[in-house]
C-alpha cells in the first residue's frame, strides 16, 4: 500500500507543479506606453511643464521608493514641479538614457492595467560647480485605464550619488596638509638611495603587494613592485643618474580615517651612458601610505619619451 502511494505522488507531482503556472498578463518591449514614459523623461530633464501636464493624469501620485523616512509623504504634480524646477535653477545637461544594454519594458497585467518599466542611467552635471550627478534611474510608470495617461510613478536613485553631490557644494575638511612631516623622510629616503643607485633600498618602505601606476603604461593597468624594481634597474643600466632635486618641496596630506599621500616634484638629471646626452626630465610622484606608514601604492607622472 505504501509503494502505491509513493508512485501516485510522483504521478501527481508535475501535474501540481504545472497548475501552478497562470499567465497574468503580456510583456511587449515596444509599445505606445514606452513612448510616452520617453516623452514624459525628455520634459522631466528639459523643464516643459506643459508636456508633463499632457501625459499625467489630475489624480497623478508619485513617491521615492528609496525613502526609508516613516513620515514620507506621497507627492503629487506639485512635487513633480518642484523636481523640474531644481534640475533647471541648479543642474546642466541632465538626461535619461538606457542603462547600457537595457530596456523598458511595457508589461499589460490582466489584473493590475498597464505599467511601464524602465532601467535608465541619470546623468546631470551642477551649474555652479561642475559635479557630475549619475545614478541608475528604476522606475514603474503605472498608467490610467485608457494607456494614455501616466497615473503613479514609482522611482529609485542611488542616495550616494545624491549625497556626494549635496556635500560637494559645502566646504568640507578632509585632513591637514603638511610641508614637512615624518612620512616625507620616508619619501626624501626614497630619492637619495635612488640617486646612490642602491634600488633595493629605495624601496625598502614599500609594501612587498604595492602597486606602481605609471602615466606610461600602455598594455597594464599598472606593475607589481617586483616589476618595477626591474623597470628602474633597466633604466638605470643605461643612464648614469647626475643629480635627483626638488622642485620646491614636498606636501603630505594627511587624510582623516584613511592614511595619506605625499606629493613630490622632482627633476631627474642624466646623463645617457652611450651617448653622453644629459636630460633633464620633470617627475611627478604621488606615493600613498597606510596607517602604519607603509607605501602601499605610487601614481608616477613623466614623459618616458625623454629616455630614448
């Protein structure tokens, strides 16, 4: 008895499973509603309230589906005046486009009417201070029984972006900036062994996992310190370094929370060992420390074609 209970709830399983499927509705990725959330995007971003007035409808509602304030309240076409009214007295060039490869779509629930559904990118720079503001953009237009006009809209941004935006238009300390500090001994270090040619030395302050950026590298993002050990032992094979100086003096700023950076300007003076040209060559080195002092990375800036 107990087999043939087993084997009938295998037999009725995929019958259960397969009942529990019902279509609710038609997914179209061209349809009149997709053109009119566009029309509606383009009036948003260029400040045509009259256009918006033509595609919503009296009772229009929308709200920030991001919102985690419990006194949030839904707004209304007021509150969509007022967005428009922001982006045109603060920001320039604002867009909606598709966010890479996506599209909306236009969804015609059998029960809930038609929405649209967009994945778009936000994209708008500030008049005043050039901070570009670019956050994804998911929305769900939800339109009257018609399809004509757009009756709620439901949005989300990325709060950061907008933050960072906020903060960009205050005056804000990160840190101090010093012109002499015990860390710019570690970077002094670094060009005296390197003008002695002791290069094992000049990196003794380097973490053994930094990562060297130079503004010359073509196929890598950037070089391992190993790698780099190598490059400047090539380079100096063949060039007898003459003097390594200052170019006024070094900055060390020192971030708030997060370890700081030096800033150097040097000028390399070498003298070609094969054709005894001498070169002088501007460097502009910015090695980033951790809290414990150690160089965990370098951004080199200088024109490598001096060298040939």
């Amino acid at each position: 008895m107990k087999t043939i209970q087993f084997f009938s709830i295998l037999f009725i399983l995929p019958l259960w499973v397969a009942a529990q499927k019902n279509v609710n509705g038609k997914v179209y990725d061209k349809h009149p509603a997709i053109e009119i959330t566009n029309a509606f995007n383009d009036a948003y971003v260029s400040g045509d309230v009259d256009k918006l007035k033509s595609l919503v409808s009296e009772d229009f509602k929308m709200w920030d589906m991001m919102t985690n304030n419990p006194n949030y309240k839904i707004g209304d076409f007021n509150t969509l005046l007022g967005q428009v009214n922001f982006i045109k007295n603060n920001l320039v060039h604002a867009s909606i486009t598709n966010r890479g490869s996506a599209y909306s779509d236009a969804i015609e629930y059998k029960k809930d009417g038609l929405h649209v559904l967009t994945y778009q990118l936000f994209t708008a720079w500030d008049k005043d201070n050039g901070f570009k503001i670019k956050t994804p953009r998911n929305s769900t237009f939800i339109f009257n029984e018609e399809g004509t006009k757009i009756r709620r809209l439901l949005w989300e941004d990325n709060k950061a972006a907008w933050q960072k935006w906020n903060l960009s238009r205050e005056t804000i300390k990160n840190g101090t900036l010093y012109k002499d500090h015990p860390l710019l001994a570690k970077v002094r270090k670094v060009y005296y062994n390197l003008e002695r040619g002791n290069i094992e030395e000049t990196f003794k302050d380097f973490s053994e996992n930094a990562r060297i950026y130079d503004s010359n590298l073509i196929d890598k993002e950037f070089v391992t310190l190993a790698e780099h050990k190598e490059n400047a032992n090539s380079i100096f094979s063949m060039f007898e370094i003459l003097s390594l100086d200052e170019v006024g003096y070094p900055d060390y700023l020192d971030y708030e929370g997060s370890g700081g950076v030096s800033l150097s300007w040097m000028k390399f003076t070498l003298k070609n060992k094969k054709t005894g040209k001498i070169i002088n060559m501007p460097v502009h080195s910015q090695m980033w420390f951790n809290e414990e002092g150690t160089i965990m990375r370098e951004d080199l800036y200088y024109n490598a074609n001096l060298l040939n």
